[in-house]
C-alpha cells in the first residue's frame, strides 16, 4: 500500500491501449498528442451519450431540448424570431416545433403587451422542469467526471482547453462551435 506521501499511480485507460497499439505502426506518433485528442474525443462522446439518455429518460427528443435551451437562455420567454436565429432555423420550422411544444404544455404563446401583432414564447413551469431536469443529469455527470482533479486543476484544464479551443476557432469558416 503506498503512504500517504507517494504518489498513486494512474490506473491505465482504453486510450493507453490505443496509442501503444499504434507506435509501432506510426513510429512518428506523438503519444501525448494522441493520447490528449483520444481522450478528448471519448471523453466527448461519452457526455454525448449521457445527454442522449438524459432526453430519453425525460422523453423529450434532441430539437425539444434544444429549443427548451435556447428559450431557457433567453430568461424563458423570447420571439419566435429570436429562438429562429439562435437555433439557426427557418421560423416556418421554429412554428412546427412550437406548436409539438405547446402540445405538450411546455411552452406558451401570448400576444407582446407592448405589441399585439408580436407572439412571445414562455417556458411553463412544465417545461422548465423537464430542461432543468435534462439539464441536472448532464450537469452531475460532469461534475462526477471533474472531482477527481483539485479545484486548481480544474482551473488549468479550462485555461488549457480555452487555448486549445482559441486556436481551433480561429477557422472561422466553420461555425459548428456554436452549438
């Protein structure tokens, strides 16, 4: 049993398979650099994953949610215009996901106070529980995920990502980060 002072070792992972099986193929392989991206991408694709079931175990498919999330980032209520550019979506297409909304007694439409010929969309108490709801699954997943490093770790990593990320953005043609 190692004392307090030494160090543990780090139990080995998939992508420490992954990146020994492919040394010997690709000798000029980087081992940190594919270990980093490696586990990036599963890391990625495991919280896409608990996403997912998080939307299955609150029944909403993935555009609900989405439109939920956009409405919820605008302080609950917005113009359908409003959650039309922000999903980056024709407003025919918003009107459709609205109305199955609607349906389900998570969101409203009222006419503007201020405007009569204005709608304004509102998350229900209704529909913001089912978000928050999807929303804490995913939420306690990361923060599952993340209590194995220190608080100043936890630090580092977002400083080193935000890095990584700055240099990723500076390709602005592809607007896929925003999502």
């Amino acid at each position: 049993m190692a004392s307090p002072e030494e160090p543990r070792a780090t139990p080995r992972d998939w992508t420490d398979e992954h990146v020994a099986r492919w040394q010997p193929v690709l000798p000029g392989l980087d081992p940190v650099v594919e270990g980093a991206v490696t586990r990036m991408k599963k890391l990625s694709v495991h919280l896409r994953r608990v996403r997912e079931q998080s939307l299955v175990d609150f029944d909403l498919e993935r555009h609900e949610f989405d439109t939920l999330h956009k409405l919820a980032g605008r302080g609950g209520s917005a113009a359908p215009s409003e959650l039309a550019q922000d999903l980056d979506l024709a407003p025919a297409s918003v009107t459709g996901r609205l109305d199955a909304l609607e349906k389900r007694g998570f969101v409203r439409r009222t006419q503007s106070t201020t405007d009569r010929r204005r709608v304004v969309v509102e998350l229900t108490g209704s529909g913001r529980e089912t978000w928050l709801g999807a929303m804490d699954v995913l939420g306690h997943e990361e923060e599952r995920l993340l209590d194995v490093l220190l608080p100043e770790e936890r630090a580092s990593l977002n400083d080193m990502l935000r890095r990584i990320m700055v240099v990723a953005e500076q390709d602005a043609s592809d607007q896929s980060w925003h999502g």
